[in-house]
C-alpha cells in the first residue's frame, strides 16, 4: 500500500513535470519559428538592396551576369559618377531642395498643429480632413498647369521654384504627425510656464518644442525623404542639369555608347543617394516610431 501510495501521489508531479516540458519544447519551436520569419522577411526586404550592390560593383561583361557575388568588384562606377559634374551637381540640388522644403515643412508645421492640437475652434475637425486630403491628390494632376505657371512666373528651371509643390505634398503630413504629439503634451507644462510670466510663444518654444522632438525627428525625416525621392515634379519643374535634383538626373544617365544601358553607374548612384537615407533612419530610429506611435495609445 506505501508503494500504491507513492505512486499515486507522484503521479501529478510527474504530469505537471510533463506538461512543463511540453510547454518548453513549444516555446523553443515558436521561439525558432518566429526568428526563422524574422530572418525570412529580413532577407525578402534587404535582398534588392543587396542587389544593388552588388550591381554597382560590376563592370563590363561582368554586368550581364547574375552571379550572387560580383566575380571582380571594382569601385570604377563610383569614381564616374563622381567624377560626373552633373551628378554632383544634382546631389546638391537635392541636399539644398529638401533641405529647405523639411526646414519650411517644420516651422509651418509645427505653428499649424500645435494649434491644431491646443485651440477650440468651429471647424477644427474639418480643417485637419482638408489638410490631409492634399496628400491623395495626384502629383500629376497639377503637374501640367504648375508648368505653365511656373513658366509665366519665370521660376521654371530653378531651385526655388521646386520648394512650393514639395512643400504642398510634405507639410499635410507634417502637421499631422506633430499635432498628433502635441496632443499627448500635457497642458499643465505650458500653463506653468504662463504662470511664471513666459509669453504663450515661449512657453511653445522652450517647454512645448523641446519635449516634441521625436515627433519633429520623425515628421522632418518623412518630409526629407519624400522631398529627396520626388521624381514627377521634379522632371517636369527642371529642364538644365543645373536645377535637377538627383531622381531626375538618374534617368539622364547615359553610357559610353549610343544604345547602351549605363547600368552599372546608375545602381552606383542610386546606392549613393539611398545609403544617406537609410543612415539617417538607423540613428533615428528610438524617435521616428515614438513619434509615430504618438496619441496612439492613451493610458
């Protein structure tokens, strides 16, 4: 009977012993199953990149070929498009376009949705639907009579003639992402400041502004962004390699003969313009998903 006893007793331990094992065998299967995706989806994202590449580092014959790993790697692409004045002319055009468009989009942007976000007034709701409505409106659309406007205007083929329409489609966006955050910003932190005899504006720029920040990170890289990689406007603004940005510059790119396809020095320049962007998201990355996630969950 102490036997029968025993056995009996154990019997649940060795179950719950069971059951605990089980259950560690499939958390270490979800485990492998959820990193095998993650790898999986690491390696379908980054692959064209990779690809890129790869491309950029082949010359000649070697550019026909499909080989994972360039047979003679040679940094020759990257010399030309250097040693190309338009290239490097169309790299600053776009440093200084959307450098001016994100620093125009955050000034405006931030006076716009921290009103947005702090006043009552009739029609609030219905403003913020318009603004964002601007950015479904097809490029385009108001490419052509932009053109014609721009032309009697005579800011056509000039680098300030580009900064008005990016700066139409980047600032919707803008106000939205930061009005979004200013909502989250208590309100007693400014009403303090007001209190203590700041003015409203400088309760808004050393109280407000500096706790925005990754709201300012990320709308300011999602205006840069979409300012660097404008391709429409930017064709259809431009005419002279002195006023063209970088995507439009990429399909003037021609090769050392008539019917050849400059494949080579057009993934060389292509990784140049990405890898700014890329390094950019990296660093900021803490900041872009809190101001993205901002007013999303409120506690």
């Amino acid at each position: 009977m102490t036997s029968e006893a025993a056995r009996v007793a154990g019997a649940p331990a060795r179950a719950g012993a069971r059951i605990s094992q089980e259950k560690r065998r499939r958390d270490r299967r979800n485990r492998i199953l959820l990193w095998a995706a993650v790898v999986a989806i690491m390696v379908f994202c980054l692959f064209p990149f990779y690809w890129l590449i790869n491309t950029s580092l082949k010359t000649g014959q070697d550019l026909s070929t499909a080989k994972i790993f360039p047979p003679n790697p040679s940094l020759d692409n990257y010399k030309s498009i250097f040693e190309d004045s338009n290239f490097t002319t169309a790299l600053r055009n776009s440093v200084i376009v959307s450098g001016i468009t994100t620093a125009l989009a955050l000034v405006i942007g931030s006076f716009a949705g921290y009103a947005l976000a702090r006043l009552r007034f009739r029609g609030k709701f219905i403003m913020l639907a318009i603004i964002l409505s601007i950015t479904t409106f097809p490029p385009i659309a108001i490419a052509a009579p932009l053109f014609k406007f721009w032309t009697d205007l005579g800011i056509y083929d000039t680098l300030l003639g580009l900064v008005p329409p990016f700066l139409a489609f980047t600032l919707p966006l803008t106000i939205y992402v930061l009005a979004s955050f200013f909502k989250e910003i208590p309100k007693d932190l400014s009403e303090a400041a007001l209190v203590d005899g700041a003015t409203h504006f400088q309760a808004f720029r050393k109280v407000v502004m500096p706790l925005a920040a990754p709201g300012l990170v990320t709308a300011g890289l999602l205006s840069f962004i979409w300012a660097w990689n404008e391709f429409l406007l930017a064709i259809t603004l431009t005419s002279s390699p002195s006023a063209r940005p970088v995507p439009p510059a990429l399909a003037f790119f021609t090769g050392s003969q008539k019917f050849e396809v400059p494949l080579g020095t057009i993934t060389a320049a292509t990784v140049v313009v990405t890898v700014p962007l890329v390094a950019l998201v990296l660093i900021f990355q803490k900041r872009i998903v809190a101001g993205l996630t901002a007013g999303a969950v409120k506690g």
